[in-house]
C-alpha cells in the first residue's frame, strides 16, 4: 500500500503524464516560438482587477472607481493572477494574456490642455530593466508567469522600444522630460542628451516613413537606436524579461523605429530565447501599404493584422463594406503576407473604438468574434469585448472591466471556437478558400490536409438564406454546428463534396469541421522563427512528422542526427544548419522518405547581426530616381540590383543629396558594397571600387562614403 503521500505525487505524475500524452506538443504552452494555437486576450493591466490595493499610487494620479480614465485606477498582476486562479480565462477558452508593457513607467501627472494625464497605459517608459511598481514586484510578476503557465496560458508583454516618456525640447520641467535610466541609473533626459540617445527632430507630420522614424512619436522623446549604448541597453532588457519567461512580444509602434535595428534586435531574441513576435503598424480603415507588408514579411516578427481588423469592422460593425469586400481583403492578404497565419488579428484595441456599438445588436459582435476565431492567423480578444463592453476613442475604450459574466453569447461563442484552435490543425494551419458568397453571406473553408473547417456567416440579421450549390472538402457525412445553434447555425449533410440545399437563418453563423484520425504522409504547417543564424532553434508544427527522426530541408542542405534536438509527430525542434547566408525554403521527410510541402521564406542570416548605418555624400538624383544599397552580403542583398537594400531616406539624419540606410548586416564582418541609383527599372551603378568596411562586434556602427560617379 502506498502512503496517502506517496499517492498524491503519484496522482499528480500521472495527472501531467496524461496532460503531456493527450495533447500535440505544438499546442503547448511552451511551445513559444509559435502562437498558431493560440487565442490572445489583451488587457490594459490598470483597467483589470485591483489585486493589491497596496501597490495603488496616492493622490493626482489615482481615480478611485475609474471614473478618471487617463489616471491610474488599480489594475494590477496580482489582479490578473487572480483571475488566472479563478478559472475566468480557462473557461473562456483563452491560451495566452497580453499585459500592458511591463516596464517602470513615469510618476508625473501631466497636464494635457486641462486634463490630467498618467502613464497608466504603459507607454512612458522611464526604466526598461524595472518593473512597475503600480503594477507589482519582480516577485509578482514571476508569481503572474508561473500562474498563467500553471494553467497553460502564455503570457505577452508589450514592448515600446521607440520611445521613453513625453518630453518637451526647450521646457525641461514638463512631465519628467523624457528621463531614461539603466536600472536605476539615470543615462539621458530630452534636455540633458549629451550623448545622443535621443533624435531631436521635432515632431513627426506623419508625412512619410522617415519622418515617422526620426522624428517623435507626438511628444514622446524618440530614441537613437543607432546609438551603440541604446541598441545594448534594449538587447539587455528584452533579455531580462525574457528570463523572467515570458512567451511573446508585442513591439509597439514598429512603424516608427529603423526596420535594420528592428532586424538586428529580432536577431538577438531569436538567437537567445525565440518567442513569437508580432509588431504594431497601424493601418486606417482601406490604408495599403507595400512598406509594411515587407515589413511583415522581412523583419523577423509578425505584424497586429490591420488589414483584417479593420476590413472586418467596415463590413460587421459598420456596414461600410460587403461580404465581397472582406473576400477581397482575405483573398488578397493570402499572398500579400509571406506567413498569413503569424498576423494577429482582432477586432478591436485600445487604439481604436471598441466593436460593440451602444443600442447595435450583440449578433454582429458575436460574428465577429466567430470569424476572427476561425480565420487564417492568430486571434486576439481585446479584454471587456466578451462582455460587450463599449467605449469610443481613447480613453472610453479602455474603461475598467465590469463584468465577468460566463454565460453571455459572446463569452460561450469564444468558448465553443477557441479550443479547435488546438483540436483542429485547419484553423492553425490550413488555407482559406471562398466557397459561397454575396454581399451578406461569406462561406469559406479552412483546410490543412483533409482537416476542413467550414464555416458559414450571414450578416444579415433580418433575412434568412437559401444557400444551394454549396462545394466543399468535408468527407461524406452529417456535421453538427460546432457552436451547437448559439448563433442559429444549423447541421448540414455532404455527399461527394456537396451540400444539399439548406437555409441559413438570419444573423447566423455556423461551423462544421472534419478532422482525420491520424496523418499518413507529413504535412508541414509552421515554421518559426522564420529568421535566424546558425545554430538557433527553429520549431516547426504540424502534422505526421512520424515518431522516428527524419530529416529537415533548408534548401538541399539536409539536417540530420545530433542537430535535430527533437522529433515528435506534430512538432521537430532543429538546429539552423551552418551553410550560406540566404533565403530558404523549409521541408520535412519522414524517417520513411515521404516528404511534406515546402515551407518557403527562411531567412538564414550571416551570424550575429549588428544595426549598421550606411551614408552617401552627394548622390544627386534625376526626378523619380532614388538611391539604394547592395553588397557583398545576404543582409545586403548579395549584389542585387532588382532588390536592393532601400530606398534610403534622404531628409532627417542626413539629408539630400545625402542618403542614408539602417541595415542589419553580420556582426565583426568585412563588408563590400555600392549604392544604386534607380528610377523604376532603370539602374545606374556607383563607378569606381567597392566600398568597403568593417563592422563592429556589437552595438550599432555608421559608415560614410561619397558618390563615386
Ligand atoms: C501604439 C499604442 O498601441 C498606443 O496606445 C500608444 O499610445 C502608442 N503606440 C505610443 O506608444
Ligand atoms: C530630387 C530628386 O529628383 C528626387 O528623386 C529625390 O527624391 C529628391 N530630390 C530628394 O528630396
Ligand atoms: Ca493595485
Ligand atoms: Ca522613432
């Protein structure tokens, strides 16, 4: 007979042996480098539970009950360990928290035209390598990780590296003048710059990218990250978070920060501990923009989905815009993003009003949901919308949570659909075809081998459908509503690809699936991080690896043995194999040789990487023309003229007929390189001798050359 002792730690070894054997290991929580299993929930930590009123600041700067909404009011890790203990976040079905950046931010209260204002938002940072007392101790934030693991929840924290606090260049006792310190130390304030740290540029116009990046974010002291010091300090205090566990990122205001010392700062993540990344670029409602898809696609994190959240608000929210309209934007974003799946889409945030208008039916808040939740890339759920929240602009979408209501329609409907995230591999890894539409129906089917998930909405909440000629990859059979009618969805049949004509009732949305028992032949879904040196892990996800060890492909290089750190069937751990610098495309082969599809976009760096400005004096250019950087390396476009480094920026740091690039390029490394001349096709090469130089071990360097005609 066992002791009742001996019995419990038995009980538990086998309650986590089941856990670990149930679940595909591409689903778990430590499973960091990939969030295509995830469902997010962002929180405002000030606007969540008062855990600790302890930790409350006094005065100017506390609004007792949040009527105030720009002062603190109370939020706190300790509130959100509380509700990671009570089971709210579970039962919703949510995987992983968003906190507000986490850092210490500054104590003023500012006043901004009669309004009293304060960093409880957590963008004013002062100090990076602190946490925020308003928030809790370092202890608390380690008792926020361990909670939220405990219960298989990932936790994210937002990041702003752009900027420390608002400044003002000429008053130097407005607010705390922009004031940054090094644990404790201080290094600079906005008036008081002896080195550098911050552009003094004035504010941005917004006019165009470079003035977004050198010039301050409205009145927010804009750091130098060319500056060595700066781009150590950063790499330094990511580390420290990352130490403390934490699973992800969200980069604040990617927009306005050098996309080279962006590169070069992923490279430093990905190398020491690779957790996913995902960027905020703001895009207005129909807003294009080639530079942050490249964005997306090149700089090693993933991006917040504008593109998405915003079409899905024209079409759901406010009537703007038809279900054609959100086809076209699915359509179009499936080969405009290299990685479709790694965007994080949502429906609302703290920038932007919140879904659920006042007197609107919930019904188009809970489609809403369900489509983001079945849709191509990560979903985040922006806290107080399971509870209908309401609040336009800024501060009103960012009222303190009321609620914790489990049984409202919108809450169950994130409950029904978040789990197949996990259980479905299609909705974390599948494509997405169109298969029935007009302006108020969208029906369309996510398939990752003969995994299918259909899923069918009408918008329009007065008149039901008759929905004939339905195609789809769902096997013979009957398929019940996985929402089980919430939404009024009903149960369809399907032979030979086909789905009898059937009614879909008004305001409904339903959703069917399909998943086979095992995979036979591997199907390969993720690969992440999708840039890295050698040596990095790099997890790929999916389905049928096989449990014997098999082989990866980066390109023909094959990666085998000792440098496959591990082989599971839905997920392969492997090392970046050391061969040339350079774009790749993934695959896997099973122990057998059956081979899945390739995975294509690895950007395969030289090494460690440094942030590298590189100057041309007095390159006049023709109308049209614009001046570009190319060399002897990959990070340098390995000579390219078709697709060149650039354009570079030509009014800010240095300005015309100067030009000047942010480039991440291989650390301590010899480097040869030109600058081009383009108009469209039209190329016109610098004469004379490569340029050459030496690039530092770390830190940040700046070259400057003259046009050589
Ligand atoms: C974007 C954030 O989401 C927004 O709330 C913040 O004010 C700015 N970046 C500046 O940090
Ligand atoms: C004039 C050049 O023709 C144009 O191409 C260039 O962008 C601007 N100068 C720089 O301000
Ligand atoms: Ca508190
Ligand atoms: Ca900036």
């Amino acid at each position: 007979m066992q002791t009742p002792q001996l019995s419990r730690l038995g009980a538990l070894l086998l309650a986590s042996l089941a856990a670990t054997a149930l679940a595909a290991p591409d689903t778990h929580v430590s499973n960091k480098a990939s969030f295509a299993t995830d469902v997010i929930y962002q929180v405002v930590t000030d606007r969540f539970v008062d855990g600790n009123t302890a930790n409350n600041p006094s005065g100017a700067a506390f609004s007792a009950g949040c009527t105030q909404l720009k002062l603190y009011c109370g939020g706190d890790w300790q509130g959100l360990i509380n509700k990671i203990n009570d089971g709210y976040f579970t039962t919703l079905g949510i995987t992983a928290l968003w906190i507000s950046q986490p850092v210490e931010n500054i104590y003023a209260v500012i006043n901004y035209s009669g309004t009293n204002s304060t960093a409880y938002h957590g963008y004013w940072a002062r100090d990076f390598k602190k946490p925020d007392p308003r928030y809790g101790t370092l202890t608390d934030f380690q008792n926020l990780i361990s909670a939220a693991h405990a219960k298989g929840i990932k936790v994210v924290i937002d990041f702003a590296p752009n900027h420390s606090s608002p400044a003002s260049q000429t008053d130097a006792s407005f607010a705390e003048n922009g004031r940054l310190y090094d644990n404790g130390a201080l290094l600079a304030g906005y008036s008081n710059d002896p080195s550098g740290y911050f552009h003094h540029n004035g504010g941005t116009s917004f006019a165009n990218l470079e003035d977004g990046i050198y010039r301050n974010l409205f009145d927010l002291a804009d750091i130098d990250h060319n500056k060595a010091a700066m781009d150590l300090y950063f790499k330094q205090a990511i580390k420290a978070w990352l130490d403390l566990g934490i699973d992800g990122i969200r980069m604040d205001a990617v927009k306005h920060m050098p996309k080279g010392w962006q590169k070069n700062f992923m490279a430093e993540i990905y190398a020491y501990k690779p957790v996913f990344t995902f960027g905020e670029w703001f895009l207005s409602p129909d807003e294009s923009d080639p530079a942050y898809h490249d964005f997306a696609n090149t700089s090693g994190m993933s991006l917040l989905d504008f593109q998405f959240g915003q079409r899905v608000r024209q079409v759901l929210r406010n009537g703007s815009k038809t279900m054609l309209d959100l086809d076209a934007m699915l359509d179009a974003s499936a080969t405009q993003y290299q990685q479709p799946i790694d965007q994080v889409t949502f429906i609302d945030n703290h920038d932007m009003d919140r879904f659920q208008v006042v007197g609107a039916s919930g019904r188009k808040l809970e489609q809403a949901l369900a489509l983001t939740l079945t849709s191509r890339g990560v979903p985040a759920i922006y806290y107080g919308t399971e509870q209908y929240m309401t609040g336009n602009g800024d501060p009103n979408n960012r009222a303190k949570i009321g609620a914790f209501n489990t049984s409202n329609t919108a809450f169950k409907v994130i409950q029904a659909l978040a789990p197949l995230r996990k259980s479905n591999p299609a909705l974390a890894y599948g494509s997405t075809q169109e298969r029935w539409k007009n302006s108020d129906i969208y029906i369309y089917e996510r398939k990752f081998g003969s995994a299918v998930v259909l899923v069918a909405i009408n918008r329009n909440l007065s008149s039901s459908a008759s929905i004939s000629g339905l195609l789809t990859a769902l096997p013979n059979g009957s398929f019940t509503d996985k929402l089980g009618g919430l939404l009024n969805g009903n149960s369809i049949s399907v032979s030979a690809g086909a789905v009898p004509t059937f009614t879909l009732a008004a305001g409904a949305v339903a959703v069917w699936e399909y998943k086979p028992a095992s995979y036979a032949s591997p199907l390969l879904g993720r690969v992440g991080p999708m840039l890295g040196k050698p040596g990095n892990t790099v997890t790929l996800d999916g389905r049928g690896f096989g449990s014997t060890k098999g082989t990866v492909y980066f390109g023909a290089s094959a990666v085998t043995g000792a440098d496959i750190l591990s082989w599971e069937d839905s997920q392969i751990k492997v090392k970046v194999p050391a061969v040339a610098a350079g774009s790749y495309a993934v695959k896997v082969a099973q122990a057998g040789g059956a081979q899945s599809g390739s995975y294509a976009g690895f950007q395969l760096l030289s090494g460690s990487q440094v942030s590298m400005r590189f100057v041309v004096n007095n390159a006049s250019t023709a109308l049209g023309e614009n001046v570009y950087l190319t060399g002897s390396a990959f990070e340098l476009s390995n000579w390219s003229s078709s697709n060149p480094v650039g354009a570079c920026f030509n009014q800010i740091m240095h300005s015309y007929p100067s030009w000047y690039c942010d480039v991440s390029v291989p650390a301590n490394t010899t480097l040869q390189f030109k600058f081009i001349k383009k108009n469209g096709g039209a190329v016109t090469w610098e004469g004379g001798s490569n340029h050459s130089v030496t690039t530092p071990a770390s830190g940040a360097g700046k070259v400057i050359v003259n046009w050589q005609p």
